[in-house]
C-alpha cells in the first residue's frame, strides 16, 4: 500500500492512450490511493466517465458547471483536497494550455488554481510530439517545475513509429511512487548485486540456487526512489529492470565479482543481495556430458569463488557496504559472526527457506549494537525500510 492515505487528481484529455488509463486508475487505487477523476470533453470521446468512476469508486467531473458541488468551485475545492495531480494522457493540445496558463475548462481550471504538485504524461502522435512549438512547451514545463513522466517511443496507435506514446500504467504508478519518497540517498551511487549466479558444468548443465533476485531488485527500486544513482549487477533473473536503474546482467561469480570491481571506485554504497555460488566445477566441459553406459557419475573438482563483498569491504577505502545473509539454523549466532568475518558495518539476516521466492521477507538486522528483528513485511516495503536504515547510518557516518 505504498500509496496509502494519498489522494490524487486523475486528469484525463483527448487521446487514444486513455485506455490505459484505466488500468492505471486500478493501480493507484490497488495502491492505496483515492482517486478522483476528472476528464475534458474531448477525453470522454475515447473512455466513459461510467468506466472510469466503476474504477475509481468516486463520481467523475467532466465540467466546471456541475451542480455536485455544493458551492460550484469544483475547480478549487478538487485540487485544494489532493495530493498531487496526475494528468495522463496529456495532448498536445493540454501542453500548450499548461503552458500559456489557459482556464477554459474545469481540469485546465484546477492546473492553473492548484497549491500541489503536478505530474503529466504526454501521448501524442511522434510528428506532434518532436514539432518545435511542443518541445517549446516541454522546456517551459520543466521551467514551471512541472514533472513530465515519458513519453515512451515504439509503435503508435496511428500504425507510425516513435517517441509519444503514453508510459504503460505501471511506469507511471512506479513514477508517481517514487515521487511520494523522501529523498534520502539524492546524489549517492548505489551499487546492488542481485539473484543467484550460474556456474556452467558443461554447455547444458550448471549450478545454482533457488534466489528469485526480488529482494535485490526491491532495493534497487527503493534506492532508486529515494534519489539515488543504482547500478545493479545481476545474476539470471527474468525480473524486469526497475525505472532509472542501470543493469548489468552476469552469469558466474566470477563475472558478479568483475563487473562489481570496475563499479567500486565510482560507488558510495555497496549492498551485496546476490546468493553467490561459492565454488564453481574446476575444469567446465566443452561437450555435453554424455551418460557413459556404465552407470558411473561423473565427478568434478570446484575451486572456490571470490568472496565478492568480502573483497569489498577490505578494500583501503570501502563503500558503506551491506550484506545479506540466508541461514538456515541458529540466525543469530550466525549473523552477527558473519557480519564481523565480512567486515561489514551491516547485515541483513534471515532465515532462508522463508524467503527465496516469496514476495514477502522477515529479517534481523545486526550492526555494532546488536541484533534488530523487523515484522514481516512485503519485500518492497522491507527494501524501503533498509533504505532509510542506511541513509541514518551515513547520516550519523559522515
Ligand atoms: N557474498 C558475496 N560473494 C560470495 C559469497 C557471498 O558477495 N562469494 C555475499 C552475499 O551477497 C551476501 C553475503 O556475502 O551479502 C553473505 O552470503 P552467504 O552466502 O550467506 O555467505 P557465505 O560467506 O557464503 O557464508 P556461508 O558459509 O554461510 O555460505
């Protein structure tokens, strides 16, 4: 429920992206949020404000005249009540009235009469969206402290190609999310490994673990929402990249380690999720290896694989580095131990059958004072927690 007591203007104009809108109005209400809607007439040509009120729960405003309110300054009283107002999609039409200040309706009303931020998502054709008068109003936008969210490029509705389309609903959830977090690493560089590695036997075949990479993206989301700049290394996930996060995908752990020493210098925290295979098979067999008929298995010899956050934390002049530890037995004892054999001002310990692959996490912290458990807690909301755990620890670090 990351957007829970939040209460948000919806803004819908004319265009074809504002059937994604409505799936958004799912998204922001799932994500705790009031929602209350209001459309311009050209926006009720594309989607019903029946729909769109099904979906908020709340009767939609489509005219500055409408009699609902009691004292008819349904222009002001909408806007006084949010949050935020979030309009999307956003014609070229609407940018220009945005810019050039114009009230002629009741959502262009509420823009010019609002006291909190507003957000938009522009959706329009390629040629409209790259035409010097639009870019003329995109630069007065950011001028007007207005936050513009996309657009994307790719096919368009109009069978073209390019940059205009309206960001899918879950960009935008992600974005105005992101918005409402505090900007408690702005400026840091945060270097996160995440997932499990793969060490190959032969070209078919590897090692393993059950990490889905779900607690490490959740970081890299969070840490990317509170402002800061996220590199995530990351070992085979299908987990999608969080916005505003740079990726590099590995396979072994010795390529985990690599890309995470090019990265170091360059990084003011290091958290190291990433279930890191510890050995790796000696000699990886060019061939598939083929049953041999004689019912003997083969058998490998494995070398040890660098201890990536252990490197890490020696270094002369380390990162403010973060670990994670999956037990099985005794969390205690073997957190804290852990956290002074890695060198490591912080480690996040749980008990791992209780994690890997759920969506949800349970977590003891352990640092210099001692062992902290957290509630349980979905993974999101546990990645937003250690942010803010961090950010104290620097506060009080620097
Ligand atoms: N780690 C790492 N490189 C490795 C192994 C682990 O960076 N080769 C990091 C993990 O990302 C995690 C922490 O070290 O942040 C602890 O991982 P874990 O597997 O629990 O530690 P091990 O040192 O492998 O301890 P154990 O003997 O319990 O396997």
């Amino acid at each position: 429920m990351d957007l829970l007591n939040k209460h948000l203007v919806l803004g819908l104009t004319g265009g074809i992206a504002c059937y994604k809108s409505a799936q958004l109005t799912r998204l922001l209400t799932q994500a705790g949020a009031t929602v209350q809607v209001v459309m311009t007439d050209a926006a009720t040509q594309f989607i019903t404000p029946v729909t769109m009120q099904a979906l908020s729960g709340r009767p939609v405003y489509t005219s500055q005249w409408d009699a609902r309110m009691s004292n008819n300054m349904a222009h002001i009283d909408l806007s006084r009540a949010a949050d935020a107002i979030i309009i999307a999609p956003t014609s070229a039409d609407f940018i220009a009235k945005l810019v050039h200040g114009l009230a002629d309706d009741l959502l262009s009303t509420l823009a010019i009469g609002r006291t909190c931020p507003l957000l938009v998502a522009p959706a329009m054709n390629q040629q409209m969206w790259q035409n010097p008068a639009t870019q003329r109003n995109l630069a007065q936008l950011h001028a007007d402290k207005i936050l513009v969210l996309g657009p994307d490029a790719g096919s368009q509705a109009c069978g073209e190609t390019g940059a205009g389309r309206m960001l899918e609903p879950t960009a935008i959830l992600d974005a105005i999310m992101a918005f409402f977090q505090p900007k408690l690493l702005a400026g840091k560089r945060v270097l996160i490994t995440a997932g499990p590695t793969y060490e190959p036997i032969d070209p078919v075949r590897g090692l393993t673990n059950r990490s889905s990479g779900k607690m490490g993206f959740a970081v890299a989301r969070a840490a990317a929402h509170s402002g800061a700049q996220v590199r995530l290394i990351a070992g085979p996930t299908p987990l999608a990249t969080p916005a505003g996060v740079i990726r590099d995908d590995v396979q072994t752990a010795q390529q985990m380690c690599d890309a995470v020493m090019a990265e170091i210098a360059e990084t003011d925290i290091f958290i190291a999720v990433a279930a890191v295979s510890d050995w790796r098979v000696d000699q990886v067999s060019m061939e598939k290896i083929k049953k041999n008929g004689e019912a003997i298995a083969p058998r490998f010899t494995f070398v040890e694989n660098p201890d990536i956050l252990r490197l890490v934390a020696h270094l002369p002049k380390p990162p403010f580095c973060v670990g994670f530890a999956a037990e099985s037995e005794e969390l205690e004892k073997h957190g804290q131990e852990k956290r002074l054999r890695k060198n490591v001002p912080l480690l996040v310990g749980n008990l791992g059958p209780k994690a890997f692959g759920y969506d949800d996490n349970e977590v003891t912290l352990f640092d210099a004072t001692g062992a902290t458990p957290l509630p349980r807690m979905d993974k999101q909301a546990l990645a937003r927690t250690l942010i803010a755990e961090i950010a104290q620890r620097l506060t009080v670090k620097d």
